[in-house]
C-alpha cells in the first residue's frame, strides 16, 4: 500500500494497481476538481467509471497537504479511496458499480452507482 501526497487545486496524478488483476483505481486532482477513476490495462478505452471526489472551490482547509491513498480488497477487484483517511469513493469491478460521497456524475451506462454509506467500507476491515 502506497500513498501520495498532494496540495488540493494543485495537479497531482496517483494510479494504484489491482495486486492481481488488470484494473487500476486512479486519483486525479485538475487543479479544479478531485476524481477517481476505474480503469482497466486490458482495455482500449480505459476508463470504465469517473466519480467526483471534490471541487476545489469548495473544499474547508483545502491548502493544506493532504495524503490520497488506494487500498484493496484481497482478491484485486475493489478499491477505494481515502483521502486524510477519510473514505471518499469505492469501485467495485467485479460487480460493475461504484459509489461516492459527491454521487456525481451518473454512472456510464453498463455501470451502476450506488449510494454512499460507510457499511461499504466493511468490506476492507476486514483485510
């Protein structure tokens, strides 16, 4: 488990590898806004999922140096991000669905976003 730190509204870039299959979840901060991605090695196109994690616009303490980190599941097909140790988005590939704080945007159409509740993290305390 690796993490970056970053400044909120400062471009940073943070891919973290499924340990065991071809997905990645990857953080992006525009300088604008804050999402993460669920992508896929194998695939031309990439990207199967964007949630908004943040607008920098409205972020509280949003110049100080934050810590973005991805942790997985053990069997590589769920990630989710923790910014400052808060968790902000889960991506769930093996079922095809995501789910976030922000609940933006609407997920693509062969994907589904679920609401956020924090019994989603459970599955990662369990590790």
């Amino acid at each position: 488990m690796m993490s970056h730190k970053f400044f909120p509204g400062k471009q940073a870039w943070y891919a973290s590898d499924s340990p065991i299959t071809q997905f990645s979840a990857v953080f992006e901060d525009d300088g604008d806004t804050g999402y993460l991605y669920g992508y896929d090695r194998t695939n031309e196109a990439g990207i199967l999922d964007a949630m908004q994690i943040y607008n920098v616009s409205s972020l509280a303490g949003g110049d100080r140096e934050s810590v973005a980190e991805i942790i997985w599941t053990p069997d590589g097909l769920k990630a989710a991000l923790l910014i400052n140790d808060f968790a902000h988005a889960i991506v769930n590939f093996a079922d095809r669905s995501s789910s976030c704080r922000t609940g933006f945007p609407s997920a693509p159409h062969d994907w589904n976003r679920g609401a956020w509740a924090e019994t989603l993290m459970d599955i990662f305390r369990r590790r």
